[in-house]
C-alpha cells in the first residue's frame, strides 16, 4: 500500500480510533500498525474473526481478556538472569492466569467462535510456574512465609527477637529512671537500630550508643547496652531473611525464564483476539458492520449481489465525522469504472473521495466500517489519492507541481487492481490546459482499467465523462431554493459548481456577486439553470417517491391489521361454536340422564303412577327440546343425503329433534334401537327419532356388521375398569355392562372406581342402587381393592 495516500486519508486517526479499545499494551501496538492487505484471503479471514468478536460481545458483552499485561520483556529478561521482584511474579502470574481462562472460555464458546477459538487453542498453559507463584507471592506482592520452611523459621525467630527487644526497651520506658530521663516514652529507629529518645542532660545517666541528635539539639536518641545483643540479633535475623527471600526469588525467575517462548507465543496470541474484540468495540461505538469482499477479476464473495471488481458502499459515513456525516450510497464497477463527482464549492467531493478511499483501506485492514451491510469492496493491490495542497519552499514546489508529482507516482504504480482517488484534478494551473490535462489522465487510467474516483469544477469534463464508454457523472446535491449544498451524492447526473451562490452565501458583497453573474458566457448560464431546474425536479420526484413510500407502508400496515382482525375474528367464531356445541352435549347428556331414570323407576314400580311419572318425565324432555337452544340452524352446506338404505354402523345421523349429528356404533335388531355417539355421550334412540347424513366412509360393506345383544356373544369381563373415565361416561358404560352381566349370568361383578376425589364412587353407587339387575352392592374388601372399588351381586 501506498503510505503517502494512507497519510492523505488520515489512516493513522482510524487505528488510533481502534487502539483506544485495546486492552493491553501489546494490542494496541497491533492496533497502531495496523496496513491495508492486498491479500483477499486474509482479508476475508480477518474480517470473519471481527464479525465472530462482534457476536461474542452480543452473547457476552463483558467478556474480554481480564488481567493480561505484556510480561514478554519481563520473561526475556528473567531468561537472562535477573530477579524478578515479588510485585513482577505477581503480574506474570495474573497473565498466565488470564490466558488460561481466556482459553477456557473460547473454548467453552467455540461453536459460536470458531475462527476466535482457533487463535487461542494455540495458547500455552504453565499452570506450574502460575501455581507456583501463587504459593510463594500474595496478592499484595509480599513473599510468603510458605514460600520456604527456611523463610518461615527465620520470620518466626526475627518475631521473636523483635519481642524481646520492644519488651526489653519498654520496661526502661516505665522504669522510674527512664521517666526521668527520657524526652519521651517512645521506642524509635535510627539507622535501622531501635534506640530510646534521652535528654542532653541526662545522657551519662544511660550507657550506650548515640546514634543521633535531634535538631534541636536536646535530645540524643540511643541505643542501650543492655538491649545490644537483642539489636544484633535481630539485624543477623534480617540479613537471613534478605538473603532467603533472593534465593526465593531467583529460583521463581529461573522458571519464569524457562517458558520464555511460551510466555512471548502467548502474549502474540492474546494481543491477535485482543485487537479482534477491540474492532467490535470499535464497531459498536461507530455502528460499523463487516464489508463483503471481492477479489477483483478473479471473482470473490457474491454475497448481496456483489460482483467481481464492484466498489458498492451503502449508507456510507466518514468515521472521523461522527454524528456530523451525511451518509452516502455508490457504486463503481460493472459499467463504468471512472466517476467524475461534481458540485458545489464546500458541498463536501473532497469528503466523499475522502469516505471512499478510507472505507475501502478500512475493509482491507479487517475493519468493520460505517456502511449498511450491503456494501462491497474489492480487494486492491494498491490505493493511491491526490488531495489537498502541499506547497514546499525547500524544494521550491508549487501546488501545481506537488499535483504533478503525485500524478507521475499513482501512474507509474497504479494498475488493474488499484483504486485511484484524485481531489479537483486539473488545477492550479490555465483552466483550458490543466482541463486538457485531466481529461488525458482520466482516458489513460480508464485505458489501464484503474478503478478511479475524482472531482472537478470543470464544466468540459462533465461533458467527457457524459460522452465516454466506462464513465460516469455524479452529482452532490444543493438545495434548488437556498442553492445551500445537502452533501447528498447522486450517480448519474453531472453537479453544478454554484460558485457564486457559493461566494454570496459566505459574505460577498451582492454587486460583485451580480457583476461576475453577467460576465458568465451565455451557455455557463444556461448549464447553470439547467442543473438547477434538474435539481429541482429530482428533489419533487423524490418527495413523491417518500410520499408513495410511506403511504404504500401505511396499505400494508392497514392490510396486516385486517388480516389479524381477520383471523381473532374467526378464532372468536370458533370458540362460540364450540362452547354452543359443549352446552347442547351437556344439556343432551342430562336429558339422556333423566330418560333413563325415567325408564329405571318405570321398570322399578312397574305401578301406574311410575308410568304416570316416566311419561311426565318423557314430555317435559320433548318439551325441553323445542327450547330455542335446541333449535339450531342447520350450517350452510350441510344438507341431507339421500336415504340409500337401512342405518349401519359407521354411519351419520342427525336427531330429528334436536339437529345434532351423531355416529351410529351399533344396531340392535332385536330391540329396534340405534346406540349413537355424541360428543362423549352414547344414547340409545329409535330408528325413527333420526334422518341418515351420510353413510360409513366404509361403503357398502360396513352395513353387514349388525350388532344384537344375545346370549351367544362373549362372555363379559369380571369386573369393569372406569379409572380415567368422565363423569358422562360412567354411567353408560356401567349400564352396558350391567346388562351384559346379567345377561351372561354372572353372579356377582366388581367395578373399580377408584379413591381419587370420590366423585366416580358416588356416581357408580347412586346409579347401581336404583338399577333394577343389582340385587345389593358393598364396598370392596381388602383383597379385593378396598374402598376403590365397590362389589354388586345382580
């Protein structure tokens, strides 16, 4: 890459930008030296691991790569012989520390980060040389006493020594003669000897050593013979611990001295996914996505519709700009590769050349940038750019000159795969000749196929780029009323310079203003409001486009509000119906009941007045079944089918009375009885009581299975099972069963009914106590279930 145009494009600020999210020092310095790669693979691999550190931070926001430091130089120099002091262990054993957590996590997380997981497998683990220093240095960086048995027994006698002497010089404090003599009841140090503050004048009363004066001069401080020995003693005890405490020491250096090349191949690894989770911070905070990269004429990504050699930014920002920038969408490549951008004077080409030029280095360096994540950009072998001025009065160069030096360098170094970005190419010099100029340089980029990028006021090259194959006008937009510039890019269509709306707006007297607008050639003026009636339209047919924009959202809104009122509408029209259709069970199921307990007294009394009774019984029933309830429309579509034949098993049916459709499941030819199931509920019903709906999906073979009660059918079960039943199911079932016992001449039957809340108890019982084939019934014994199940004899 070119490192004059990096400067131009201010690249340094962008790494800067990164390298303040780096954790460490050794990140950071790869932050700061971060270059522009023209290889795509490590491109795209770089890339990947900045969207995979971006995903971390998602799943896991604080996760970063704790207490890590670069101890590097600290391991080279323990390598070398030095001792490391107690606060330099405790550091490399924080990092060591560190890097082994950090390798956990991304291992615990390599589903998620594989790329990330990739770089820290390679991460050395030296959990003796931690351990280690862990056992020797606390966390305050103070050498342990277990860090030797010999340091331990030193420290215990340099306490015990010390005891001795502090008790030994206190009780000349409290003695009577020290009160007299002493300045202060004070033990102190001088010269690393504890000595006693005594008064001048009293000085010969004490025998010892002076070891200071006070600046006073009335106080000597000295050290009593008496307490010499207990003095040296401790001074002896110290050496020892001194020189106990450097053997310490040297041996935990020598080992951290040993894993030097562990230590730096760590330190490089930890620094590789420190910078990647330092891109995704910085990607947070600039609301930065990951570009799709191409690889020029030899294809690449095809992600978003990206074709090979397909500069494509999207919703772009200069990221030095902050808030402040006005975003930008462009795209170079497949028709074109030159774009001549012109506009208005301050209306921002320099900063959009700037943007193009900065995001496409950003890309190439692994970096996320301020673009929706639609954007393209190829991978160049080189970004060249002319902006600004740089005059030099040591090399007497003009601007016009320092132009020209940068052309020959970007000409005799761009190629195929280079971006090319040139700031107002042809100035500073005759109009006419530095027009010539630009146009000869613009065809002999294009003729070399150079992707380039430039801006000019020349009103012929607008002209040259609308009339040549390959090239293209862009426009940066200016309010059509206040002529004030948006800083909006337009492909497509050339921009005019309003330089004299540019001078009035910015303070120019108005008369010059209007003498320079009446010296303009007559054609000048007329491009002018040309461009500016174009603008002008193109701003209404935009305003048209939102408008038809929002209100086509609105439609959609409105429809998917229908659509869902729609469906709640339905939902609720379906829970009626089926709470109506549950009502009407219940209701029929009740009058079933009491049919059958009708039929229960009629066989019990067999007396007139038990007729009597069933038969008021039978017409409060009928009555009860021209109630409004029972008299529900029949659905649309639901009409009768034809009568074909005798009702089968299999068959539908609707009750004549209450327009119910039921399931025929057996026949009795014997008692001309149909058993019907509805709902949960089975009844018995006459043929004459339903009309036929449909016949059994099994044709005509379903209607030879006749169903009669005799004799001659299976012999019933001993006992019948109703866990688990309804309570609406019990009593048909228990019916049914009754009967077939009878009939099979059983003596007596249990039926299992369970504890549970007692309700299938009471039901089973009150039913069987009325029930006219139960001669007596009681409650099951211990070997026959207890109180789950109860006992009848028919």
């Amino acid at each position: 890459m070119d490192d004059k145009s990096l400067d131009l494009l201010e690249f340094s600020r962008i790494r800067e930008l990164v390298a303040a999210f780096a954790s460490f020092s050794a990140s950071r310095d790869l932050a700061l030296a971060l270059l522009p790669s023209p290889d795509h693979q490590l491109v795209s691999l770089l890339l990947r691991q900045t969207t995979e550190a971006r995903r971390l931070l998602a799943l896991e926001p604080d996760f970063s790569i704790r207490a890590v430091t670069d101890i590097r130089e600290l391991s080279r120099l323990a390598a070398r012989g030095r001792i490391l002091e107690p606060k330099e262990l405790l550091e490399i054993q924080d990092t060591l520390a560190s890097a082994r957590s950090l390798r956990d996590k991304l291992e615990e997380l390599s589903d998620e980060a594989p790329l990330l997981w990739s770089i820290a497998v390679d991460i050395v683990s030296l959990p003796g040389a931690e351990r280690d220093i862990e056992h020797c240095i606390s966390p305050s960086a103070e050498v342990l006493d277990s860090a030797s048995p010999t340091l331990a027994t030193i420290r215990e006698d340099l306490r015990r020594a010390h005891d001795q002497l502090l008790n030994h010089l206190d009780g000349i404090i409290r003695s009577p003669r020290g009160r007299r003599i002493l300045q202060e009841p004070l033990v102190t140090q001088r010269e690393g000897r504890y000595v006693l503050p005594v008064k001048i004048e009293h000085r010969r009363e004490m025998k010892g050593i002076v070891h200071d004066i006070s600046n006073t001069g009335v106080t000597v401080f000295m050290e009593p013979w008496s307490a010499l020995d207990l003095g040296n003693e401790l001074r002896e005890l110290a050496a020892q611990e001194r020189a106990e405490l450097e053997r310490i020491l040297q041996k935990l250096s020598a080992e951290v001295g040993v894993h030097e090349e562990e230590i730096a191949l760590d330190i490089g690894l930890i620094a590789e996914l420190d910078l990647a989770l330092a891109k995704a911070r910085y990607a947070r905070r600039a609301r930065a996505t990951e570009a799709t990269v191409t690889a020029g004429e030899e294809g690449g990504e095809q992600g978003y519709g990206c074709g090979a050699a397909t500069l494509r930014l999207r919703q772009a920002r200069h990221p030095l700009l902050g808030d402040k920038a006005v975003p930008l969408s462009v795209e170079i490549g497949g028709d074109f590769s030159t774009l001549v951008i012109t506009g208005p004077n301050t209306g921002g080409k320099t900063v959009a050349l700037k943007t193009i030029g900065l995001l496409s280095a950003m890309t190439q360096a692994g970096l996320p940038i301020p673009a929706a994540p639609e954007s393209c950009v190829p991978v160049f072998d080189s970004i060249f750019a002319d902006i600004g001025d740089e005059q030099s009065i040591e090399q007497t160069l003009s601007t016009f000159s320092w132009h020209i030096s940068n052309m020959v360098r970007i000409i005799e170094g761009a190629g195929r795969r280079s971006l090319v970005l040139l700031d107002e190419l042809g100035t500073s010099t005759d109009p006419i000749e530095g027009s010539a100029l630009a146009r000869a340089v613009l065809t002999h980029l294009l003729d070399h196929g150079v992707m380039t990028v430039a801006t000019t006021h020349f009103s012929d090259l607008k002209t040259f780029a609308y009339a040549t194959p390959g090239m293209q006008n862009a426009a940066l937009e200016f309010d059509p009323a206040t002529l004030a510039p948006t800083y909006h890019l337009t492909v497509g269509v050339p921009g005019g310079s309003n330089a004299l709306a540019t001078a009035s707006r910015l303070g120019l007297p108005a008369g010059i203003v209007e003498a320079a607008q009446n010296m303009l050639p007559e054609g000048e003026q007329a491009m002018e409001r040309l461009l500016s009636v174009l603008m002008n339209e193109k701003k209404r047919i935009e305003e048209l486009r939102a408008d038809l924009e929002q209100q086509q959202e609105q439609a959609e809104q409105k429809n998917a509000e229908l659509d869902q009122e729609l469906i709640r509408s339905r939902e609720e029209q379906r829970s009626i119906i089926r709470e109506t259709r549950d009502a009407v069970l219940r209701d029929a199921a009740e009058l079933h009941r009491e049919i059958r307990q009708a039929g229960t007294e009629l066989r019990k009394k067999r007396s007139k007045e038990g007729v009597e009774q069933a038969r008021k019984t039978v017409q409060q029933v009928a009555e009860s079944l021209k109630t409004e309830l029972w008299q529900a429309p029949v659905e649309e579509g639901a009409g009768e089918l034809p009568d074909e034949g005798a009702i089968a098993p299999g068959d539908t049916v609707r009750l004549k009375e209450a327009r119910i459709e039921a399931t025929v499941l057996s026949v009795s030819e014997k008692k001309q009885q149909l058993e019907l199931q509805v709902g949960q509920t089975r009844l018995w019903v006459g043929p004459d009581s339903v009309d036929k709906v449909s016949a059994s999906p099994a044709g005509p073979a379903a209607r030879t299975r006749v169903v009669t009660r005799d004799t001659g059918r299976g012999r019933p079960p001993l006992e019948l099972d109703l866990r688990g039943k309804r309570a609406d199911e019990v009593e048909p079932a228990l019916d049914v069963y009754l009967n077939d016992a009878s009939l099979a001449n059983l003596g007596e039957v249990r039926i299992i009914h369970g504890i549970g809340t007692g309700t299938v108890r009471e039901i089973v019982r009150d039913f069987i106590s009325s029930h006219p084939l139960v001669k007596s019934f009681r409650p099951g014994e211990k070997g026959e279930g207890g109180a789950g199940v109860t006992v009848a004899r028919l």
